[in-house]
C-alpha cells in the first residue's frame, strides 16, 4: 500500500492510505526456489578450528594465565592470614 502525499489537517493522525494499490506484473516471470548448498556446520566447525582457533588459543591461554596468577597471590595472602588468626585464637 502506497500512502497518499494529501496531508489531513489533524496532524496528529496518520496518513490516509491508498487501499487499492496493485503492484505491477512481471511477464513471463516464474519464481522458483533456487537450490543452493550451504556447507555442513561440522565443515564449518573444522574450519573454525583449524584457521581461526589455533590462532586465538596462545593469546587466550597467556591471558588465563596471567588471571590465574592475579588470583592466586591474593588466596595464598588470605590463606596465611587465616592460618595466623587460627593460631591467635587458638593461644587464648
């Protein structure tokens, strides 16, 4: 449906719509479903890991390892000062 360019003097309210609007036909025109082979999603998996996959994995892996790290010296501090709190309650 095509809107109509006149313009309503309540500008508030929608545009007046052409109801009996016809597209144009083509001739000799027949629509048939194209067959088209989209690749397998274990090809496009294998792909992924032998291209792309391999070239992340260092990058990631260092970055696990260095949030490990970030990690770990915080949980050995707070595990030593359980360790000493234990042993001052532990004197009284």
């Amino acid at each position: 449906m095509k809107p109509i360019t006149l313009t309503a003097r309540n500008r508030r309210s929608f545009p007046l719509v052409e109801c009996n609007y016809q597209p144009m036909r083509l001739a000799g025109f027949q629509a048939h479903c194209g067959k088209t082979v989209a690749p397998a999603f274990h090809s496009i998996s294998n792909n992924y890991f032998q291209r792309e996959a391999r070239r992340d994995f260092v990058g990631e892996a260092c970055f696990f390892v260095a949030i490990i790290v970030t990690i770990a010296v915080p949980l050995f501090s707070m595990a030593s000062a359980l360790r000493e709190l234990c042993g001052a309650i532990g004197q009284f």
